[in-house]
C-alpha cells in the first residue's frame, strides 16, 4: 500500500516531537492555498490561465517520487526481513474490534472536520463578498449601478481576505495545534479547538460591517476552524500499529470525506 506524507512524518519523527513536526506539515499546505489566491489575483476573470499555474507545482511530484523514501521500517516490511511484522489490510483494521471502533471515531471525527471545512471555513471568501456587495448595493440605486468593474473589485477583495488574509490565520492555527496537543493533549485539543470554532463563527459572519473590521476577524476566524485539521495528521496514525497506520489513517480521511458530503447538500 502507497504511504501518505502524513504516515512518513508519523515513523520518521520521535514521539517527543511527533506531534510538532505533523502540525508543520500540514502547515504547508497553506502556501498552496496561497499561491491559488495569487494566481486568482493575476488571471481575474480570465480564470482559464489559472490552470497554467497548476502546472508549475504538478511538476514537483517528478521530484517527490525520486527523493521521498519509505520508512526503513516499512521496507524491511515490504522485503520480508522481519517476520514477525505484517502488511495492513482492511479486513483486519474492519474485523479487529479494536481498530475498527478506533477507526470508525476517526472517520466521524473527520467528517465534522471537514464538512464545517467546505462549508464554514471555505465560506469566507463568500462573507467578504456579501458584506462589500451589501454596502455596494446601498451607496448605489437602483441594483444596474452597481458595475461590472465593481463587481470585479469585490471579488478580488474577497479573494484577498480568504485566500491570503484568513489563510494566514489558518496557517497559524495548524501551526499551533501541534504545540497545544503536546501542552494539553490530543482529546483536550480537538475539544477546546471546536468549541472555539463553533463560537467564532457567528461573530465572523454577523459582527462585521465593513472590510476593515473583516480582515481583523479572518484571521481568528481561520485560525479555530482550519487550525484542527493539523490534529488529523497528529492524531490518526497514532491510533494504530505500524502495519495498519497507512490504512487506517486512510480510512479516517477518505471515509470522512465520504460522510461530509451530505453536510454540503
């Protein structure tokens, strides 16, 4: 079975600071969604150049394939140099009552996780938009005054405060949930993280009245809500063995992406 980024980061690191080097991991990620704003920034609504982009970073998987390595561990695995360790499989993550009752709270875990992503933190593109376009709509009567270019304008605002200004919060989050793990521990982490976020999000979504005061809260906005999900890659490989790791660690994402679809309906 191919292993994510996600299981390496988990065996090639020490418990000590497992939790640490995961949070910045998946930190990364927001340079991604970085450079997605940027790119969105430059095309405006030419968005087919936008995926021109996308081949710059594609390129870095013929880098990724030659350079990342499987753990040693895992190779011996693979080679049959130790006996007494085994490939994971569903059958066993599913048939053990032990990994499956682990592997079941994982995937709703993730489910939560990523659900409330898509639809709560994603949104705050869309909160900047409707706060520009509502103050738009008053300072111009009737609806047609409100031009293309303006609307334009707020859509490149919109990029903006989402995909560079909250993302950094976010960033910061993920960067942070590592150190909290290790401070209060994993269940106290995800606890206090989501009850956070579940306060923040109304105060983003009806406390603002104009763009200023927008950019002051996205960051602590995507701070709570984006700020968990570095808890998935801490959290899921430490709830199996080696050999079912990579498997269950799968399990929990994918299968929580699959219960996250009807949230988006």
């Amino acid at each position: 079975m191919a292993r994510s980024l996600t299981d390496l980061v988990a065996e090639i690191f020490p418990t000590r600071s497992r939790a640490q080097a995961s949070g910045i991991f998946h930190a990364s990620s927001v340079l991604g969604t970085w450079m997605a704003a940027l790119a969105g920034l430059a095309v405006g609504s030419a968005w087919r150049y936008a995926y021109l982009f996308g081949l710059l970073p594609a390129l870095l998987v013929l880098w990724v394939r030659s350079s990342v390595k499987d753990p040693e561990k895992w190779r011996e695995i693979a080679e049959g140099k130790k006996e007494n360790l085994r490939r994971g499989s569903f059958i066993e993550l599913l048939g053990n009552r032990r990994w499956n009752r682990r592997a079941l709270l994982g995937m709703l875990l993730a489910a939560v996780g990523l659900g409330t992503f898509w639809s709560v933190t994603v949104a705050g593109q869309g909160i900047v938009e409707e706060v520009l376009m509502a103050r738009a709509i008053e300072a111009s009567e009737p609806w047609e005054d409100v031009s293309q270019e303006l609307e334009d304008q707020i859509a490149a605002r919109g990029k903006f405060g989402y995909g560079i200004v909250q993302t950094a919060g976010g960033g910061l989050g993920l960067l942070a949930f590592g150190p909290l793990c290790a401070w209060i521990g994993r269940r106290r982490a995800f606890m206090a993280i989501h009850l956070i976020a579940f306060a923040i999000v109304p105060v983003a979504c009806f406390l603002p009245q104009d763009y200023t005061s927008l950019l002051i809260i996205l960051p602590v906005f995507g701070f709570f809500t984006l700020g968990m999900h570095a808890g998935y890659a801490i959290y899921f490989p430490e709830l199996f063995p080696t050999h079912l790791r990579a498997t269950g660690t799968s399990f929990c994402f994918n299968g929580g992406r699959i219960l996250a679809v009807p949230i988006l309906l």
